[in-house]
C-alpha cells in the first residue's frame, strides 16, 4: 500500500492550511508531517459535539427502562460511558502516529485483505448510526412542526403528525450532514467547535424550562435491579456511547503532530466524549423519574416525547437544538464512513463516498420511520449486534497498537492476510452474538443462539454479556496467535 495508491486523485496539498470551506484532499494516506497541526486539546470539541444531543436525555429513560432504578441508571450510564470513551481515546493514540484514519490503520493486524471484513462493520456501524441520528431528527421535528402549524403538518386529528412533515425535517438534516460531511476535516472541526456553543446554551434553556417536572426525591424510591441488570446497564451504556464511535477515534486525530502526547490525545478525547452526555444523563433520569410516563414515550419518540410540555415559544429552538444535535454525531459518521468505504478498496474519491452514504442512510431511515415496529427495539438491537463486532475489533486493534508501542507503525507496509486478527474477530463476533438477545422479531433470530431459552429471558439474556466476552476473547485470542504469524513470516517480520 503506497501513498500514491492510498491518496486521492486529487493530489497534494497542504489540508491543514486550506480554508474551512475547501474540499479536504487527503483520503486514507497517512497525512504528511507538513499537514500536522494542533494540540491534543483541539479533540475535545468534536467529541463533546457529537454527544451534546437531546437523545442523550432520553437515554436515562432507556437505561431506567431496563429495570434499574434512578441511581442504578446514573452509576451504570456513568461506568458505561468512561469505559468505552476510554477505548476511543486509546485508538486515537494511533492516528496521531500514523496521520492514517482508523480503518485504514487497521491493516497492520488485518493485512490488505483481510482488513475488508472490520472495515464492512465499520461501514454498517457508521451508516446505521446516521440513520438513527437523522431518522429521530425527522421523527421529532415532525411533531414539533405539527404543533407549530397543524394546518400544514399535521393530520386530521390536530396533533398526530404527517409524513411529509417528517419528510422535510429528515431532508433538511440529511442535506446539511451531507454538504458538511463533503467539506471534511477542516469543516467538521471549525462546525463541530460552533454547535457546541449553540447547542450547550440552547439545551441549558430547555432544561431551566423543563426544571419544575424535576423530582429529586423520586431519586431514592423505585425498585433495584439485580446484579445482571446492573452489568446489562453497563454493558447497553458502552453500546450507547464509545462503542459506537471506537472506528473512528483516529480518523480525527490524524492531523495532530506525531510526536503530539498519547496521554493528552486520550484524556481530552474521553473528556469530550463523556462530559455532556453523563450531565445529560442524569437530567434525564431525573426527569424521567419525576415523570414515569416519560419513559414509555421517550422510547417510541425521543425527541416528540421530550417537547411535550414546552412552550410553544421555544418549539423552534428546541427544533434547532435537536437537530443540531443529532446533525453533529451525523456529520462524523458520515465523515468516518466514506474513509471506510476508501479503506475498503471502493475506487472513488472522499467526498463522493460521502454521497453514496446519504443515499444509503435514506433508506435505513425509510425503514426506521415506516417498517420498524419499534424505535427502541430496533436501536437496541442494533447497538447490541455491531457493538458485538465492534469490541472484538478494538480488542484486535489495541493488542496490535500495544505490540507495536517500541517498533512504530508503518502503515504502508503490511501483508496481504493477517489470519491471527481476522480469526480472532471472527471467533469472538460469533461468539458474542450467541449471548446477546434482541427484541426486535426481525433481528431476534440472528442472535442468542449459545443461550437456552431460559436464560434467553432470565438474567443473563439480559446482561447481553456477549459485548464484553467479545472483546475479551478476541483480545487474548490475538495476543496468542498473532506471535506464531510473526515467526512463520519471512525473517520473522510481521
């Protein structure tokens, strides 16, 4: 793999010194040392963007949902949140080393080929996860626009509203992750430092707006959820947060200088990822402990759910801040997901990968909006399988970076098969996917098959455990594979 071949046709050219509104010319090519700039700290804004969303409320209703109580919900969300944005940082490291983004980064352990078959989960986890954001964008400012003008964007009844409401808010998101998602790196960090401002002082308002449906004493009643329901928590909150963006912790730190600190790259990446969501958190708990109504609809419209008794003055902010929000996580998706498809072999440039995305994240939201019997179904399940693939892929990916911590990264030579790290993820994915349970019907049959029926719908169903033993076993299984491929190399080179 050499730069030329790595490289976009486009060419060269110094991205870092070009203007925010130019089109990033660097594809998966380790970025030159000319390009670096910035400091650990400058990943803070991105990442505190992405879970600066009103969705982030929402999830102490869903973590509440699963039978724990406020303060188990607070704890397990907390735990679940450090421990996965820990794992984001950590690959971060590698993208400063490198100047390469994740995917490609990956082909160290992987090899060419092999690093086909991660990458395609990579694909489908950031894919998945713009449909999501963009889908409960459309689903909420829908009905925030049948309140608005029922006239024109709600149904007979007054209230429930139409799909061509749903259809312009889904559009309007949709095309501004997109135009940003083409723009690139420069755009994305200069937009993502914005959003955070806007989106912290609007979110700010709406939770002094939403203060009186607090109930701090709701914290201390409410039944305790077992052992297996704690670690489920835990567990479903890393699906929730870094488990769905460790595929990309590099493809955002790769312009930082090589010799920029390991420390400093994660810490200000965990920060940023955890900050607002575990203040999110826990007003969401509480407010959904004030309200145990809010928990059922929350689940089938986030967004809708959590308007509900706002002022009809602050439905437009509201709708922007949402948006936003929502827009922010998309936009590096989309972003990731087009240096996936690079990494992949697909031959095309950057940003017309960023279109074929939008196209495909059109018909996943189709299907989330008009086909799924459940939201919350749905998502979990999908949080579930491709975190499964996803932790057996990190676990591969830090052993790798932990071997290599002396000799450097190369990542212009590698070899075509590395079978020690394509076996590990295959065995610890299939695994996983055999201890974790779904209730989504057209997903349910796909997984949980290591389960008996009984502790399918017993506590270790619940659990999900098949995450974390994903992630354990395809770590050790590489850590003892990966020695026998480097001897049996020629003059045992990995």
């Amino acid at each position: 793999m050499t730069q030329q071949q790595t490289r976009e046709p486009a060419g060269g050219g110094a991205d870092a010194h070009l203007p925010a509104g130019s089109v990033e010319r660097n594809g998966i090519n380790p970025v030159p040392e000319s390009e670096r700039h910035g400091t650990p700290r400058s990943l803070f804004w991105p990442w505190a963007a992405s879970g600066l969303s009103l969705l982030s409320i929402a999830y102490g209703s869903y973590l509440m949902g699963l039978g724990l109580n406020p303060w188990q919900a607070i704890v397990t969300g907390a735990i679940g949140y450090v421990l996965s944005f820990v794992l984001v940082g950590l690959i971060s490291i590698a993208g400063a080393r490198t100047g390469a983004p994740t995917m490609a980064i990956g082909r160290l352990s992987f090899g060419r080929q092999g690093n086909k078959l991660p990458t395609l989960f990579s694909y489908v986890s950031n894919v998945g996860w713009e449909t999501v954001l963009v889908a409960l964008s459309s689903q909420g400012g829908a009905v925030i626009l049948a309140r608005i003008s029922p006239g024109a964007f709600a149904r007979a009844d007054g209230t429930t509203p139409t799909t061509a409401g749903q259809a312009l808010c889904f559009g309007v998101t949709a095309v501004s992750v997109v135009v940003v998602g083409i723009f690139g790196h420069a755009l994305i960090m200069r937009v993502q430092k914005y959003l955070t401002a806007a989106i912290t002082l609007m979110t700010v308002v709406y939770v002094v707006l939403m203060a009186d449906r607090i109930d701090p004493s709701a914290l201390v009643g409410g039944a305790s959820g077992g052992l297996g329901t704690f670690i489920g928590g835990i567990i479903f909150a890393m699906t929730l947060l870094g488990l769905g963006w460790v595929n990309c912790g590099a493809d955002y730190s790769r312009y930082l200088p090589r010799t920029s600190s390991g420390r400093g790259i994660a810490a200000w990446t965990t920060l940023g990822g955890v900050l607002a969501p575990v203040v999110l958190l826990v007003f969401g708990v509480l407010l959904n402990s004030g309200d145990p109504e809010l928990a059922e609809a929350a689940a089938a419209d986030p967004v809708g759910a959590l308007a509900a008794e706002l002022p009809t003055w602050f439905l437009v902010p509201y709708l922007l801040t949402a948006i936003g929000g929502f827009a922010s996580g998309a936009i590096m998706d989309i972003y990731s997901s087009g240096m996936s498809m690079l990494a992949l072999g697909v031959p095309i440039r950057r940003h017309l990968a960023v279109l074929v995305d939008g196209v495909l994240m059109a018909g996943g939201g189709w299907y989330v909006l008009f086909v799924s019997p459940s939201f919350f179904a749905t998502f979990q399940a999908f949080l579930s399988i491709i975190g499964v693939a996803m932790a057996a892929w990190t676990a591969v990916f830090l052993v790798e970076q932990w071997r290599r911590r002396r000799s450097g990264f190369d990542p212009t030579s590698v070899r075509a098969l590395g079978w020690p790290a394509v076996l590990s993820l295959v065995l610890a994915t299939a695994v996983g996917l055999g201890l974790i349970t779904s209730a989504d019907p057209h997903l349910a049959k796909a997984v949980g098959f290591l389960l008996s029926d009984g502790a399918a719908h017993g506590t270790l169903g619940a659990m999900n455990l098949g995450v974390v033993v994903a992630l354990i076993v395809a770590g050790v299984l590489y850590a003892v594979t990966a020695p026998l491929a480097d001897r049996s190399a020629p003059g045992g080179d990995r």
